[in-house]
C-alpha cells in the first residue's frame, strides 16, 4: 500500500521524541508536523510513517491535515508558525524490521505492505 512518510531531524534525538511520543498515547492531544504543501491522496486515520537517522521506525494515526495557525510545541517550547500541518495522534508502532531510507524535507509517499 502507499502510505505518507516524513523525516524528523537528526537534531532531534529519538529518546526526546520518544517523550513527544508519550505524551499523545492516549490521544488527548495530537502531534504537528509542518509541511511546504498539504498532501494530497492522504486522509484522517491513515498511517503516516516515521523516518528518523536514516530509517522509518514506525507509524501513527493521522489526526489532521491542514492549515493551523502558529502554536508553541508543549513539550519543547518550540513555536511553529502558520502553514500546513500534518498531526498525529495514539500509539506509535515500530516496525519489527526498521527500513533504511535517507532523510528528507517535507512529506513523500512510499510503498509498504500490511
């Protein structure tokens, strides 16, 4: 299947996100993630893949696709400005096997069974 897959920065270290992470488990709040230009082909509830140093780890729920106005992350303080977001809410589910893909801006599609 085609599915949506963003890279998050290298700066960004894994077991911080994990803490991003953590805090929208039980979907009470969502994650946001600013894109150049809203996707197309995508739709709440669909997967959207993880990429992170050089390999998708995982994926969570779509919650959202649009413009959101800026905002300030809760868990690093960091504010975001208006644009297109993509948000992602629930559980993060690694994969067993992670996949090697090299890091890149923005959103691309990708192929994965199951």
């Amino acid at each position: 299947m085609k599915y949506i897959c963003i890279t998050i920065p290298k700066r960004i270290k894994w077991k911080d996100y994990k803490e991003e992470l953590k805090a929208v488990e039980d979907e009470s709040q969502e994650m946001n993630y600013k894109l150049p230009t809203c996707p197309k082909d995508v739709k709440v509830g669909d997967r959207c893949y993880i990429c992170h140093d050089g390999l998708i780890k995982g994926w969570m729920k779509i919650s959202n696709i649009g413009s959101k106005n800026k905002f300030s992350c809760t868990t690093t303080g960091i504010e975001w400005g208006d644009g297109c977001y993509i948000s992602r809410t629930g559980k993060f589910n690694y994969l067993d096997n992670p996949i090697p893909m090299k890091g890149f801006m923005g959103h691309k599609y990708i192929e994965i069974d199951g």
